[in-house]
C-alpha cells in the first residue's frame, strides 16, 4: 500500500490548520449574491449556519479525529457501509470540486481584471475568453505548485487568507461602518428590507443555496490527518475557530456591500470590487481598489490551492482499495497523487468550456455554482448517515473529540445537517428571479442541473471496482 510506503510528516498545526479552513471556505466571492437581500442575508446565514454548517463542522472533527486516516469522506462511508458507497462519497466531493474550480476561479478572474486594467475591468469581467484563459492558467499554475507538497502549500494558503479574506473584507466591513457614521446614505434597505425574506415562493430564494456553498469544505482538511500535528486537539479546535471567523465576516460583508451598492449597480463576480471602490471613492481613494483587487484575486489562487490536493488523497485512498486503475497510485517524492492531479487539471480544462457556451459569465457563474452545491450536498447526506452507522457499529471507537449530547446529540446533529442538505438541493432546482437579465433559461437551467447531478451520482457506479481483482494480484 502506497500509504505505508510514504510516511507524511506532520507539519501542520492549529494557525495552519484553522488557515487552510478559512481560505478554502471563506471566500468573498459568494458576498454579492447575499447582498441582493439586504437584511434578510443575516437571516440565511444564520439558518445556514445551524442547520448545516455547525453540523457538518461537529460531524466532522469527531469523524477526522476517530478515524484520522488519509482519505477523510472516503474511510468514513467505506467504514459505515463499504467500499463502493465510500468511493461514490469520495467521488462527489471530487468532482463537484473539479466544477468549482472554475467559479471561484471566475471570481478571481475579475477581481485580476480590475488590478490591471481599471478601466476596462467591466468588459474583461464579462469576457468569457479572458476568463477561461485566466480560469486555466491560474488553475495549472497551483496544481504545478501542489507538486511541491503540503509545507509549501499550507503558507501559500495562509497568504491567500490574509490577503483575499482577512484585509478586503476588514476594510470593507470598516468602510461602511464609516460611511454610515459620516452620514451617507445606506442602500441597505433597497437591497431588501426584510428580516425574514418571503420564503413562500423557491425561486425568490434560490440565491441562498450559495449559502450552502460558502460553508461547504470543514470535512476537506480531514485528508491531510496524517500532516496534523496532535490531531485529536488541533482537529477541533481549528474547525471552531474557523467557524466563528468565517461567519463574522460572512454576515458583516455582505450588508457592507448592501449597504454602499443600490440593486443593480453591482454583477455576482465583481461586486466586491465595485463596493471597496464605491466607499473608497468618497476619500479620494479609489486607486487602492486596485490593490484589494490583487489582495483577492491571490486569495482565490490560495483558496484553489488548499482545495488541489484533498479531495485529490481521498481518490488515492479509493485507489488503493482497487476502485481505480493502479497507475493512478503513482505519487511523487512529497507524497502528492501526480496522475491522479493531471487527469483532475484535464477534467477541469473541459469544464471551462462552459463558459464559452453560456450568453453570459454570470449565467455559467451561477448555472455552475448550482451543480457544484447540489453533488457536495449529496455527499455531505452520506457522511451525516455514515456518523449514526459508524456510531451504531463501532460505540467504543472514537478520537478525542465527540458531539456533545452523547446518542441524542449526535442524531440531533445529522438529522438537522442531513434535512437542511436535501432541503437545499430542493431549492437549486428553481432558477432565482434575480438571473432573468442574465439570459439564463430557466427550463435550460433546470435540464443542466438534472443531467449534471445524474452523470455525477451515476459515474461512480458505472466505474466500480474493475480493477479490484487486478490491483489484488
């Protein structure tokens, strides 16, 4: 086995580790899409957050610190009920990882557009051929640097974090904070006045399942437990941390955005942008926007670069338990799954295309983003379903970190993450209202997402386990 052959050394810690969580999931990119709710954004952040982010985090860092093998998803669903359902897990988490790739990389993209060519940012962030062309180059440039091993990768990602997360949005958080103190007037209310939006009709809604996004990933640092320094401490003490990070600034920044930018005035890539330049443009200012432009668009670059290789050691892991061809065990000097990164950086070069098919980058952007959630959700129902069997076979086998509540606590916590996983992907299916301009089609929408989800759940069972027998031998 590939895994006793290469010992990873451990050497990531809590800062590292609570790093790498933030810049995998807290990106801003998903800060515009919330803003088009005003104060109702408080509203779904908070329910995401209870009924699927703090559920996912708790399952996870007992699940991570319990069976802290290299593979995370895929050793926890092959435990509970075998080696096939674990490799459709893991197989998930994969691929829709493969289709967010170039969402957050479009993100990135104009955020880039805006660094280098002000004036002209607008119509380069609408560019699909300067977005894929940003798309692929800044994505084979990580899996290049992954090459290097985890060490590299966890400060590059830490940077990304400072530099695309922690300084934007601060500033942004702190400009509004100053432009209401100053007297100027706030947006806030256009945006959406109401504390609790109409959720009577889905397709006024659909924009929330983003919210299910932007949490989605706690469970990613569990492929690297073998590089933790003191797992069973470190595991949940850095998803907490990070938790409460990520929501703060989640929350703050999107009424930030709300409350300098009318409806209207801001696209779904670019309006983090727009809203630093808008505020910074009240003192003379506004030439620093370029510089919060580059701070995110290399935060994109370091949340890309967390997201390379874990889900990447999970298909190793299945590899090694015969679900794929052997070659694909093949690992370099610093313990990284090579061919398994080449054949992913392939299958996300095809993707890009998407783009080019597509009337506008917004309409790819969020058709996309929809597909990426709706197989991560499907992923994230088996790992909940995965904890109550694990619990139900194994009661005496556990990390240093359980579920507070005992049996009671643990079915509360997968009951809610699970209702609150297929509730959203209910939601997916109804093109939101606030995409018509975009030329998005809704019956297209909805016929994307229905064959994407299908070959996505469907692959998986079609591969198996032919090499089984031959990886045996």
């Amino acid at each position: 086995m590939i895994s006793d052959q290469v010992a990873a050394p451990r050497v990531l810690g809590l800062f590292g580790l609570a790093m790498i969580n933030i810049v995998a999931i807290a990106s801003l990119r998903d800060l515009p899409q919330m803003a088009s709710y005003g104060v109702g954004a408080i509203f779904f952040y908070v329910l995401a957050a209870l009924v699927f982010f703090v559920p996912v985090s708790l399952v996870a860092a007992e699940l991570a610190t319990a069976w802290p093998e290299r593979g995370g998803v895929y050793i926890w669903v092959r435990e509970a009920f075998g080696k096939r359902w674990g490799f459709v897990a893991v197989f998930l988490q994969w691929f829709q990882n493969l289709c967010w790739f170039p969402v957050v990389l479009t993100f990135g993209a104009a955020s880039l557009a805006y660094a280098i060519a002000p004036g002209d940012s607008e119509a380069l962030a609408n560019n699909k051929t300067f977005i894929v062309s940003i798309v692929l180059t800044t994505y084979w440039a990580a899996v290049l640097f992954n090459f290097r091993g985890l060490s590299g990768s966890a400060k590059l990602s830490a940077l990304g974090a400072f530099s695309g997360v922690f300084i934007p949005g601060i500033t942004l958080i702190i400009l509004a904070g100053v432009w209401l103190a100053t007297g100027y007037p706030s947006r806030l209310l256009e945006n959406g006045d109401q504390v609790i939006p109409d959720i009577s009709k889905f397709s006024n809604i659909t924009f929330a399942v983003s919210v299910w996004l932007a949490f989605a990933g706690m469970e990613m640092t569990s492929a690297h437990a073998r590089e933790v320094k003191s797992p069973g401490r470190n595991f949940p003490l850095g998803i907490m941390l990070a938790a409460m990070i990520i929501l703060t600034i989640f929350i703050l920044g999107a009424l930030s955005i709300a409350t300098a930018l009318a409806p209207g005035e801001y696209e779904l890539q670019s309006g983090v942008i727009k809203a630093l330049k808008h505020m910074l443009s009240r003192y003379k200012l506004a030439g620093w926007a370029r510089l919060f432009a580059l701070g995110m668009a290399l935060g994109v670059f370091g949340s890309v670069n967390a997201w390379i290789v874990g889900p990447s050691k999970g298909m190793l892991a299945s590899t090694e338990d015969g679900a794929l061809p052997p070659t694909l065990l093949k690992v370099n000097q610093n313990n990284v799954p090579t061919h398994i990164l080449l054949i992913q950086s392939a299958v996300v070069s095809i993707i890009c295309l998407a783009f080019l098919l597509q009337p506008t980058v917004a309409s790819a952007y969020f058709m996309i983003s929809v597909l990426t959630i709706q197989m991560y959700l499907c992923m994230y129902v088996m790992m909940f379903l995965a904890a109550l069997r694990l619990r139900q076979k194994h009661p005496n086998h556990s990390g240093r970190f359980r579920i507070p509540g005992g049996k009671f606590g643990l079915w509360s916590t997968c009951i809610t993450g699970g209702l609150g996983s297929l509730f959203a992907i209910i939601l997916g299916f109804f093109p939101p209202d606030q995409l018509e301009s975009s030329g998005m089609n809704s019956q297209s929408f909805i016929l994307f997402l229905a064959a994407g989800l299908s070959v996505a759940i469907a692959s998986p069972h079609l591969i198996g386990f032919r090499w089984q027998g031959r990886h045996a031998h």
